[in-house]
C-alpha cells in the first residue's frame, strides 16, 4: 500500500472524494475535480497537485483502473472507473468516515 | 483490497513505463485545455490570459511528473541515468587522472579476467561429449609413492570389468608416436592412440564415414585396422569419398582406414588416429605390463560415490589375493578430465598465478583508493551544500556511486577486451605448441563465468571507489562539511590511513620496478645479442627410433641390440644426408646448445695442478656444467675454435676412454683458471654412459682438450661452462641432429629430412624439426611473463603517479591561506612549498626506504650470486626515479601554489 506521508485525514478525504466521485459514473481527472466543487457548491476545491498522485496511488492499489476514452467534443482523455474492490473500499471508507463524524459531533456537541 | 491485485497493477504500470510518460503528459494537456476553455467560457477572458490562469492553478507541470515518477517507484532509473552522464562528464573533464585510474583498473582486471579464463578451463573443465560429466577415468595410486606413482595394470582392466557394476563400457588407452606415411605426401610424426573398442562408445559420437573400432578389431591376429580424424582425411587424402579401404602406413606397419571420425573429435586427449588396443594380459607378467590409462562411463542412476566403494572393494580384495603387486596400490575413480589435473607442476602453476593476481589486485586496490580517497575529500563541501538543500542520503550516495560506476565500468571494458584477446592467443599458443599435451576440451576463451565476474568486480569497485566514501562523507553533520567552505578552510585531516596507502604503494612501486626492468632488459638483451653465428643456417631435430613390440618397457634385456641397430641406423642416415646437395654438415649430439642439461661437477684434487683451488672438491656443492656427449665433428660444425689440447678422436668413443674436453668458461669457473689438461673430473650424479647406475661415484674423466665457448650466450640463464664427452654411437636416444644447410633457407630442408629418415627406416622418427634461431629465441612463455610484468609494472607506476599527484594537490590546497599568508609576509615561495611539501616528500622516502629494503632482501635470498655492485646501482636508479616521480607530481600543484596571491587566500575571511 501506498505510504501515507502527510496528514492521513486530509488524504483520506480526497480519496474518498475521488471514490465516491467515481462510484457515480466514470470520469476523467479534470471532470472530477469540476464535478467535486460542483457537488459541494463551491467549497471544496481539489488541488491539482494532489489530484494526480491521488489518483496513480488509487490505480497502484487496485481501487481504480484507468482507460482511454473520447469526451463530448471529441477529445481523447483517460477514463477512470471504479472496481469492485473500489466498490467495497469506497463503502468502508464511508461507514468509517460516518463513525468518524459522529463521535466528533458528539465530543464537540457535549458541553 | 487484496495485494494480489495491487501487485498485478503495480507491476501493470511498472511495465508500461515508456507508454505512461507519454499518457501523463496527455492527461495534463488535456486538463490544462479544458480549464482553459472553462475560464473562457465562464470568465470571459482571452484564449492567452485564461491558459496562463489555467497553468498557474496547475501548479509546476514537472512537478507533478516528479510526484507521480516518484510515486511509481522509477524517479531513481532517471536519477540514475543523469548522474552517468554528469560522470561520465567529471571523467571527461578530468583526462589525466581518469585515464590514469582507467589503465590501471584495466590491466588489473585483464589480468584477472586471464587467470580466471585459464583457471576456470584448467580447474573445473566439462568435458564436451554427450553427458561428459559422467565420463571417468580409473587409476591405481601407488601408496608409497608421494609423486605420480600411477601404474594401471592391464590385468586390473579385466576385473574391474567384470566387477565394478557402476561403470559400464570400460576401456583403455595408450599412445605411441609413429611416422604416418603416406605415398604421396610427406611423412610426419603422429601420437596415434590404440584404444579399446568401447572408447567410442564411451565418447558417443557417430563416425563421419564408415565404422569405429569394435571388439574384434582387438583380437590378437584380425587385419591391422585404423580410424582416421577429419583433419587427416583432409590433409592426407584429399576428403577422398571413397577413402574407407584404402592403406596407411605408421610406423613399420599398413593399416586399413575403415572410418573417420568428425570435425573437432579428439578423444581421448588429442588424436587423430586410432588403432586397435591388443594387449593380452596372458603375454606379461603381472605387475610389469605396459601402462595403460582406463576410463569408462558411470551407469545410468550410479554416481561417483557408489563407483568408488566398489571399485575400494575390489582393491581390497586384489590386494588381498596378490599382496606381491597390489599390497600398496589404491585404485580411485575420478571425472576424466581431472586425471590430467593432479600433476604438480600444474597445481603449483595456479598457486603461483593466484598469488600474482591477488598481489596485483591488491596493489590495485590500494592505488585506486588513493585517488578516490582524495577525490573525496576535495568535494566534501559540496556534498554539503546539496545535502542541506535537500537531497537525500541516497541521491547523493547514488551520484557518487554512478562516477564511480562509470570508471570502473570503462576499466572493465577495456580489460576484458584485452583479457579476450590474451586468451585468444593463448589458446593459440597452446595449440601450436602444446600439440599433443593440450587436451581436447581445454579452450580458453571467455565464458559468461568470466564475463560475471568481471562484471560484479566492476560493481564492486564502483561501491568501494564511490558508494564507501561518499558514505562516510555525508554520515557527518552538514555544517561541518560547510565550514570547509568558509574561512577556516579544510578541517579534513590526511590521517594515517592515507599515509600508511601511500607509504605502501611507494614501497610495492619501488619493490616490483628493479625486477620488470631486470626482466625487461634481459629479454631485449636476449632479443637483441643473438647467437653469434649464422643460426638460421641450422636446421634441428630430435631423432626417436620406435622400438615397438610386445614385451617389457624396460629394454635393459635388449639394451645393446637396440644401440646397436639405432647406431646403424643413424649412420645410414647421416650418409645419405652427407650426400644430399646444400647440406655442408651433419653432426649428432645429445642435445642442442639451447638444452641445459646440466650437472655439478666434481674436481679432482689429487691432480697436482698450480693455480687456485676455487672449486668444490669431492663432494662439495660448488659449480655447475652443462654435459654433452658430441660427435667428434661438433666443434667444426659450428665453428668453434680448439684452444688447447687435442680434438675427440674414434678412440674416445669406445666404452673404456676417459677423455673429455671442456671450454673455456668451465676452466675459468669450475677449475678457477690454471692449467686445465690433464685435470680430472667427473659430473657429480650417476653417469649415463655406464648404464650400472651408483648414485654415488662415476668414473673419472681427463680434459684432453679446452675449445672457445660458443660465441655468445645462448640464452641468458643457460650455464656457459660446458663438458663434452665423446658420443657413444647408438646409446643416446634420442639423439639431437643438426644440419648445416647451404644455399637455401634451412627451413625449407625439413620435408627432405622426414623423407630421407623414413627412407632409411619408416621406424626412425623426426621430431621437433625447427632451425636453431627459432629454437633459441622461442621463449614463448618467457615473453609472455615478460610483458606481463612490464604491462603491471606500467600501470603501478601511472597510479602511483597519480596518487602522489592527488596527495601533493590536496596537502597543497589544505594550506592555501597560509600558503597566501606567509607569502604576503614575504616568505620566499621555495621554502613556502618546501614546508608544505615536506609532509608528502616524507611519506614518499619513507616507502622508497621500505622498498629498497624489501627488494634488497628478496635478492639476497633469491639470487644465486648475492648482492653485486650492479644490482645496488640499479636499486638506487630506481629509488631515484620514484623521488623523480614524485617530484615531477609536485610540480603542478606547486605552480599552482605559487600562483595563488595573497589578498585572494585571505578573502575568505
């Protein structure tokens, strides 16, 4: 598995982001970071530095395979897709992320 | 996720390396575009203006290959290949010191590759035949005897058949040297092999034309038959297709061919022709049979092992039923190629050879890591500099390996080429020369052994030239490497493991040079002196007579038939020679004037004779002679002048007489000068001429006679006292002849010779045909460790330069401002480079004195006549010549030195 070098939450969400992005239908890497900040209205803004290597590190483990397509207006881009294992880790990560935020609420919603 | 499937991606995208470049560079365009056309569709700005927005948001497009590179686990194959290109660069830009260091690696590694090759061909050889890892040979060992006691008796053969289960299909062999005579053309000496039937059934390979031998071509009594080798087929019968049938004559004897063997077989060791083995053990005694050499091929499933105990049974059991002849043999069972291998003289060539390299190597070794070593060090503030910038450990690390790399992987080149074609020639070589002793398996070339191992020897100097110092030098903290840069300049101190490097290669420098120039000097002497008479006049031989036949090796019964019948023989040829046209001389000996056949000789004291007694007396060690027995028209032959005394008369030839003469240099040496007729003298071990043999005392002989010495060394180690009896006709064999050829080049006579010898007698053999200047200036083995030494002895003293070089400009650069400094004060330069230099300039008298001492003390030990005026003269030439080495490295950094100014030393601070 990929190392996890910076901040796991920070990475982690961006994975999740691209998996659930994906889970939705195939896109290639710029229709995902426009169909993320679409999806939260404007507040999530993907960085494109770490777009990319989120998405390599994705394919290196097997979550996502990647093929060549052709767009709307004829252009030819890389297609990325979810597999099943994808699949299985994207509902894991969700059920983790849900745990997650729910015991943060309830810590912070404690007086 | 299962790893399983994260591997196969991995590996996916591992391989499709040269497609994803590409792919990642489409995917970017393609993002930069639509984010463009996104900021001119939403924003409205200009195509220009939004691409410009569109790849600032990007960020740094080679950046993020980088990233993904690096995430992909490749970024070091790219890293890899820059800094081979930066080294190959810094190698370029360094020409000096690379080409020293490149040579250097490149002999050494020649070297290694050539010892290797042989080593590996000679020490563990496969024996080119179908499954010729299961051929075996079988020996009795005689125990009592330390040496090559091996006497494999014919009745043994038939027990061991029927005995030894796990070896089937065994044969023997034996070879003979006869005259292959064909009509047409001319006679020569052949090693035929009479062997068993089976031996071609052991070896597996078909015949080219017709049969092999069979069980009953062995019988006692079946038509003498003969199977030929390609290369005679050729040479002798033109390929004829039809040659099955025809006759062949060897020796005294036809033999009908009856097959041919193909291209390159040669078994059993280097033949190519056989003949039937008849040899009943029902004609011989047992125990004194005629040697024989057995060999078969282990059973399928059986190995060695189980081969050896039963064949150490039946041992048992023979020595047990025939104590009087097997009580102390041991028979053993071994791959056939390694029967070859036990002789001393080869184990003893290997040692010698692997201690050569391993001197060498080391010698090597310690130059390189000299020149690395300051290489280094001058750099350390750079390596500073890039780790605090952020380069890794290992990038670093890395770059300095891949310098490293590329040094000693164009040092590696180079030798291997040159070690490619030193075993070429020597395969040569040992071809042309070796004949018949060189077996059929041995070729020495390069294999992918070889080729490995010069390949991680390359690998391992790269680590220990590269990786090992620029280890320690990032292992420190970085501001200390920064300090080197600032105003307290170098805090690097030469420690003792540079003085004790350059001490020691010094040392070895001046240790190995008087030797290479005593090597080489000898050599262009040899070269150059020549004989001192018309050599190329003479043609030489060796004349064998076969006495074939059953019966015993020992021809003591038949002793004086054989003399008798050989004396005959050789005076029927030396007639017809006489009578051939452009022979102006024949004369017979016991050997060549290149032969050393020498002996410690014996001065009788009793003698009275004025004059100094410098020789040993009876019994004493004392002087050597070389010992001839020559015909009485020897000395005319070659033009030596009779200085005192009388010629060889027929008297001196008869059993009885005691005359002998000597030369001139044996009255100077042996009888220390004085009045030499009429001095008796003997050769201290047992006398040939009487075949009664006491260890101990000979006969005394006379000096009749004092003849010059033979114009002028022939061959420089070759003792020049000599002692020539009188030949007794018929008892030496074989006999050396000699022809003094008129008219023609003496070369051109050696067909007519063999032709004329099988004339006489088709039992009479010519050997070794070669005219006298060859034969003394064929030292093969002799040029090839000359050059060898001179080509080390090269390349120690370019690395030796170049480390002394290395040394002179770092102690230099250490003490660059105080060098300023006390310039600025008004020192004057040559004492300023004085003081800096002495440090270096002791460390190199200190390895002269080493070396001088060491070398002093291996030539007294070794050298015969001890420590001469000439030998100290040469030491002290070369001392001189390394303080000149040494010097003449000091110069450039000197100048440099001097050339610093002082305001630009002290701006540092």
């Amino acid at each position: 598995m990929a190392p996890r070098a910076q901040t796991d939450a920070l990475r982690g969400s961006l994975d999740l982001l691209i998996l659930k992005t994906l889970s939705l239908a195939p896109m290639h890497g710029w229709g995902i970071s426009q169909r993320v900040q679409q999806m939260s209205a404007g507040v999530l803004e993907v960085n494109q530095g770490s777009l990319y290597p989120a998405l390599q590190r994705l394919e290196q483990g097997g979550l996502i395979t990647s093929d060549w397509g052709t767009t709307g207006n004829n252009r030819r881009a890389r297609y990325y897709r979810l597999t099943a294992a994808g699949r299985r880790a994207l509902g894991n990560e969700l059920e983790n992320w849900r745990r997650f935020a729910a015991s943060l609420n309830a810590v912070l919603r404690s007086t | 996720m299962s790893w399983v499937d994260a591997t196969r991606a991995r590996l996916r995208l591992l391989f499709a390396r040269p497609d994803d470049e590409s792919r990642v560079d489409q995917e970017f365009r393609f993002h930069i575009e639509m984010e463009t056309e996104r900021l001119v569709q939403e924003t409205g700005l200009d195509r220009q203006e939004a691409r410009r927005r569109a790849l600032v948001s990007f960020g740094g497009v080679e950046k993020h290959r980088e990233v993904l590179r690096e995430g992909r686990g490749l970024a070091w194959l790219t890293d890899m290949s820059l800094d081979l290109k930066l080294g190959l660069r810094m190698l370029v830009k360094y020409p000096g010191l690379s080409l020293a260091g490149v040579l250097g690696m490149a002999v050494a590694v020649a070297i290694g590759t050539v010892s290797f090759g042989v080593i590996y061909t000679v020490i563990d050889p496969a024996l080119p035949l179908d499954q010729g890892d299961r051929v075996v040979a079988i020996e009795n060992l005689d125990a009592r005897r330390s040496d090559d006691g091996r006497r494999t008796h014919l009745h043994d053969l038939a027990t061991w058949r029927g005995g030894l289960q796990a070896v089937e299909e065994l044969g023997a062999y034996r070879t003979v040297d006869r005259n292959l005579i064909t009509p047409e053309n001319r006679p020569e000496s052949v090693r035929i092999a009479e062997m068993t039937a089976s031996g071609f059934r052991v070896a597996r390979v078909p015949p080219l034309q017709g049969r092999y031998l069979n069980e009953e071509d062995e019988r006692q009594g079946a038509p003498p038959v003969v199977v030929i080798g390609y290369d005679v087929w050729q040479s002798r019968f033109a390929g004829d297709s039809r040659v099955i049938g025809r006759a062949l004559q060897l020796g005294a004897s036809q033999h009908t061919v009856i097959g041919v063997m193909p291209q390159g077989f040669a078994f059993p060791i280097n033949n190519r022709v056989w003949t039937p083995l008849r040899l009943d053990p029902s004609d011989f005694v047992p125990g004194q049979s005629p040697s024989i050499s057995v060999f078969g091929r282990l059973a399928p499933g059986a190995t060695l092992n189980e081969a050896q105990t039963q064949l150490t049974t039946i041992g048992q059991r023979l020595a047990a039923d025939h104590p009087e002849t097997h009580q102390h043999l041991r028979p053993r069972v071994l791959p056939y190629p390694r029967a070859f291998m036990d002789s001393p003289e080869l184990a003893w060539m290997f040692h010698l050879v692997q201690l050569v390299v391993s001197m060498l190597l080391v010698l090597v070794g310690t130059n390189v890591a000299i020149l690395v070593y300051a290489r280094t060090a001058t750099r350390t503030g750079e390596i500073a500099v890039r780790t605090a910038l952020g380069a890794s450990r290992g990038r670093v690390v890395g770059q300095l390996f891949a310098e490293a790399l590329v040094l000693s992987g164009a040092a590696a080149v180079v030798g291997l080429g040159a070690g490619w074609l030193a075993l070429r020639e020597f395969d040569a070589v040992a071809a042309r020369n070796g004949g018949a002793q060189f077996p059929f398996w041995m070729h020495f070339g390069l294999s992918p052994g070889v080729v490995l191992y010069v390949a991680g020897l390359a690998v391992l100097g790269a680590v220990i030239v590269g990786a090992v110092p620029a280890l320690r030098a990032t292992r420190g903290q970085v501001h200390g490497g920064l300090q080197q840069l600032g105003p307290g300049g170098w805090k690097v101190r030469l420690g003792t493991t540079w003085t004790v490097l350059v001490v020691a290669q010094v040392a070895v420098t001046v240790a190995i040079l008087p030797w290479a120039i005593v090597g080489v000097d000898l050599w262009l002497r040899h070269r150059m002196a020549g004989p001192g008479f018309p050599a190329a006049e003479f043609l030489t031989a060796r004349l064998h007579m076969d006495r074939e036949g059953v019966g015993t090796d020992d021809a003591e019964s038949r002793g004086s038939d054989i003399a008798v019948r050989y004396a005959n023989l050789q005076g029927e040829l030396v007639r017809r020679l006489e009578a051939e046209p452009g022979i102006a001389d024949v004369v017979l000996a016991s050997a060549l004037p290149s032969d050393e056949e020498n002996r410690r000789i014996e001065v009788d004291r009793e003698t009275g004779a004025a004059g100094p007694e410098t020789a040993g007396g009876s019994g004493s060690a004392g002087h050597r002679a070389g010992v001839y027995r020559v015909e009485p028209g020897f000395f005319r032959a070659f033009d030596i002048p009779l200085l005192a005394g009388r010629p060889f008369q027929a008297g001196d030839a008869s059993p009885g007489a005691t005359g002998v003469i000597v030369n001139r240099s044996f009255v100077e040496e042996v009888l220390g000068g004085g009045h030499p007729l009429g001095r008796r003298v003997r050769a201290a071990s047992r006398s040939p001429e009487t075949s009664h043999g006491s260890a101990q005392a000979g006969p005394w002989y006379e000096i009749v006679g004092v003849v010059a010495d033979f114009p002028r060394p022939v061959k420089p180690n070759v003792f020049e006292p000599k002692l020539y009896h009188a030949m007794v006709a018929g008892a030496t064999h074989p006999v050396a002849l000699t022809l003094r050829v008129r008219g023609a080049p003496a070369g051109s006579f050696a067909d007519r010779l063999r032709e004329l010898t099988v004339a006489v007698d088709p039992m009479l053999r010519i050997e070794s045909v070669s005219t006298l200047d060859d034969v003394l200036n064929q030292d093969a083995a002799d040029q090839v460790l000359i050059l060898v030494i001179a080509l080390v002895t090269l390349s120690v003293v370019l690395l030796s330069a170049a480390g002394i070089y290395a040394l002179m400009s770092c102690a230099i650069s250490l003490r660059r401002r105080e060098i300023g400094i006390r310039t600025a004060l008004g020192a004057g330069p040559g004492r300023v480079i004085g003081s800096v230099l002495s440090r270096a300039a002791r460390q190199i008298a200190i390895g002269i004195a080493v070396g001088v001492t060491v070398t002093g003390l291996m030539v007294q030990t070794l050298a015969r006549e001890g420590v001469d005026g000439r030998d100290v003269v040469l030491l002290l030439a070369v001392a001189a010549f390394m303080m000149g080495v040494g010097l003449l490295a000091a110069v450039g950094p000197a100048r440099r030195a001097l050339r610093i100014q002082p305001t630009e030393a002290l701006q540092a601070e």
